[in-house]
C-alpha cells in the first residue's frame, strides 16, 4: 500500500500561513463574540449572549465540518480559518465555565445546572444539526 500524500503533509505539520489564518479568524470570531455579547442583556442571571454564542458556533462548526468532508480535496484555509479561527474565536469555553460557578456563588445553583446542561446538550445537538444541515446542502 502507498502511502498517502495528505497524510504524510498532516504529519509534517500545518504550513505557516495556517498559523495566520487562525490568528486572523481568531481576531474575527472575537471581535464577533465581544459585540453579540455586548448587545444582548441577561435578565435574571441566565447568560443569554454566551449561550447563544456558543450554540450557533457549534451549529457552524458543525455545518462547516460537514460542507468540508463532502469536498475532494478541501479548501487548506478553510479549517484554519473558519473551523480554529472565527469560529474558536467566536464561541468560549471559559467564558461559559465561568458562568457556571458565578452563578452557584450567587446562590443560584439550580440555575447553574440548568445552563450547564443546556449548554453542553445543546451544543451537541447543534454540531448534530449543523452537520445534517451542511451534508444536505452539499447534496
């Protein structure tokens, strides 16, 4: 068996401009989380701008994943860019966990499970859906 040429590149690690291109799609996804979470309030203590962040880049991620294996041979930038940058950069992880313990310190401890298992189950979903969605439109 041969081996084979996309696996051997994989191996040899990304190229420079990868590097670039994430850091710049990182800047963007940023850049778009500070201004959706600036422009959404969250009354009563739910964290609705970092929910909504998070569950619309895990449907993205998920579209673009699956838009990007029904292409033979994929875009080199595409995954640098959209999946690490803007949409690693967009959605937040930290931001979320955060979230969770400020709202136990509150006293709110119901509500901190409640996000938590929300996030997390949605945020599976929405990579489920995104990839239905994105192996569709790629039909």
């Amino acid at each position: 068996m041969l081996p084979d040429a996309t696996r051997t590149a994989e191996r040899e690690g990304p190229a420079p401009m990868a590097y670039l291109l994430a850091a710049l799609g990182g800047a963007l996804g940023a850049l778009a989380r500070w201004a959706l979470g600036e422009a959404l309030p969250s009354p009563g203590g739910w964290p609705w701008a970092t929910l909504l962040i998070n569950l619309t880049g895990c449907l993205l991620l998920g579209a673009l994943f699956a838009v990007l294996a029904a292409r033979s041979p994929e875009p080199l930038w595409a995954r640098p860019f959209l999946g690490v940058g803007v949409l690693g950069g967009y959605t937040t992880y930290s931001t979320f966990a955060v979230e969770v313990v400020d709202l136990v310190d509150d006293g709110a401890p119901l509500l901190a499970a409640g996000y938590l298992l929300v996030s997390v189950l949605g945020g599976v979903l929405a990579v489920a859906v995104g990839a239905l969605a994105g192996g569709r439109a790629t039909r």
